[in-house]
C-alpha cells in the first residue's frame, strides 16, 4: 500500500511539469489543437511566426512615416487624406499590436507557457478584428469616395463634408469596437463570425460596385474627349496610355484587396459549418497573416501612386528620396 502511494505521488508530482494540454480553455476562445512537430499546423505556426514578425516592423515603420506626413502636412486636409490617415492608423495598429502579439501567442503555446499563450492570443483576436474590420470599412468607403468625387465634380465639396467623414469615422469605429468586444457576451461564436462575414462580403461588394462605376465613368469621359478630339482634328488622339493605366491601377488595387481578404473569408465559412478542426485552424492561420500583409504594403501604395503625398514624405523626412522614388516607380 505505501509502494502504490509513492506510485500515484510521483505521477500527481510529474504531471505538474507535463507539456500543456491542448485542450485548455482560453476565455471565449476555442481550444486550439495538437501542434506536432512535422504536421501541418506545425510547420504553418512557425511560418506564419516568422512573417508576422517581419511584417510588423515594416507596417510599423511605413504607417507611422505616412501618418506623421498627414499630421505636418497642411496641404494634406481634404476628405480623401482624411480617409487614409484612419486607414494607416488602423494598418499602423495591425503592425505594432496584432502581428507581434500573434507570433507571441504562437511561440508561448509552441513552449508550453499556456497562460502567455493565452493573454497574447485574446489580445491578438480583439484588436485584430477591430483593425481589420476597420480598414475594410475604410477601404471600401474610400473607393466609395473617389466614385462621389469624379461623379458630382463639382457639387463634391458641398455633398461630402469634412464633419460628414468625422461623424462616419466616429460611427465606425464605435460600431466596431463594440462588435469586437461583443465575443465575449456571445456564448456561440458561429453568431460573431456570421456578421463579420456579412461584413467582409459587403465590403468587397461594395468595393466592387465602386471600381465598376468609376470604370464607366472614366470610360465614357474618355470617349467623349476622344469624339471631341476627333471632330476637332479629325483624327483621333493617340493619349490612350492614361485610361488603360487607370482601369489596370483599378484592377490590381481591387485585386490586392480580394486575394487578401476572400481566402480569410471562406476559411470563416469553414469555421462555422465545421468546427475550429485542426486543418481549419492552419487555414485560419494562414488567411488571416495573408489578411494582415495590406498593412504592409499600403504606405508603399501611398508613396507610389500619390504624388503629393511622395512630395511631402519628402518634405517630412528632409532628405532627397528620389532615388527610392525611381526603384519603387520601376
């Protein structure tokens, strides 16, 4: 009897320096599963680690040049620079909370330290899909705004006011620190994943219908300057570089956006209609560091593709960045 007793302490005794147990619950979280060294959810936690990390300095670094230019810059106030600055800002949160706080969720779990694991992940989950939720609703208000300004011209400034942005701003960002907040009043989860899947879909629709009535719109002031030009010289004009490389700046942009932001998506339906499996859990990994990658490469966009902005970057830094200029145009 006092053998079997030393037996079963020696057991009790052990099990307290065991590896942690997979199944642990983490607050509203689901139970994440085996991480086995070689399989799938293994070798995709150490990858999806390793470029989150990376990422982030780059995010980090890039959104805080962008939104220090649109603070000292007075010529960057229309509504259109205000849009951007609260896009880098939540790309900016993205690349100093989310991604770093993601791989040290990741690294805790994958050395056993659980209660680490567990505080980085929460972290990373809340802040993650306020920041994504956020710049989704951005950038398809933003292409909704370019649509406004070349269909009204001149009747633009009196139907899309600075405070009219400010109040959208303020709605949107209560709206959705309020839904990301409100996993934790939800016992089902399937409840909080059909809305931010209703949410992501609207977003691309909407993204969608704005690059498509900007298309149409380009399309048909282009034919008319080139009847014009037409009657006028009698022959047409050759400038057909500067509409194809609208539709094209067009296509790519709205195709950066679907490539990172649908696989996430239909991962999210896989989540719902079969359970946080281990496959979905890899997947869920992978599309969302793929959902996180816009945060990084954006202010790069913005330096491309906004001239004014490129000048003022500039003018901020106080260093010539021509050379920089010429590589990225390249």
């Amino acid at each position: 009897m006092v053998e079997g007793n030393s037996v079963y302490q020696n057991i009790t005794r052990n099990a307290s320096v065991l590896p942690r147990s997979t199944n642990q619950k983490c607050f509203f979280l689901d139970p994440l599963n085996d991480y086995k060294p070689g399989e799938l959810l293994y070798v995709e936690s150490v990858v999806t680690t390793a470029i989150n990390f990376f990422c982030s300095l780059i995010a980090t670094s890039g959104n805080a040049v962008i939104i220090l230019t649109f603070l000292k810059s007075d010529n960057l106030r229309s509504q259109s620079h205000l849009l951007l600055w609260c896009l880098a800002f939540a790309d900016f949160l993205t690349g100093l909370i989310v991604q770093p706080f993601y791989g040290a969720y990741k690294v805790a779990y994958l050395f056993g330290h659980t209660s680490a694991s567990c505080t980085c992940r929460v972290i990373t989950e809340i802040v993650a899909w306020f920041s994504a939720a956020v710049s989704c609703a951005l950038f398809a208000a933003i292409t909704g705004e370019r649509y406004l300004a070349l269909h009204y011209h001149l009747r633009y400034n009196e139907l899309v006011t600075t405070r009219k942005i400010q109040m959208y701003l303020v709605h949107l960002v209560i709206g959705v620190g309020v839904l990301s907040l409100s996993r934790f009043a939800v016992k089902n989860v399937k409840i909080f994943l059909y809305i931010n899947i209703a949410g992501l879909l609207l977003s691309v629709f909407t993204l969608l219908i704005s690059f498509w009535k900007i298309y149409k719109q380009v399309r048909r002031h282009f034919l008319q300057i080139q009847a014009q030009s037409y009657v006028s010289t009698g022959r047409q004009p050759i400038d057909v570089q500067r509409f194809k490389r609208t539709v094209i700046n067009m296509a790519y942009v709205s195709g950066l956006y679907m490539v990172s932001y649908l696989p996430f998506t239909c991962v999210l339906f896989a989540y719902v209609y079969v359970g946080f499996t281990s496959e979905v859990e890899a997947f869920y990994d992978i599309t969302r560091t793929l959902a996180f990658l816009p945060s990084s490469w954006n202010p790069f966009l913005y330096f491309w593709k906004m001239h004014e902005l490129r000048a003022a970057v500039k003018s901020v830094i106080g260093k010539d960045s021509a050379p920089l200029t010429e590589v990225m145009e390249l």
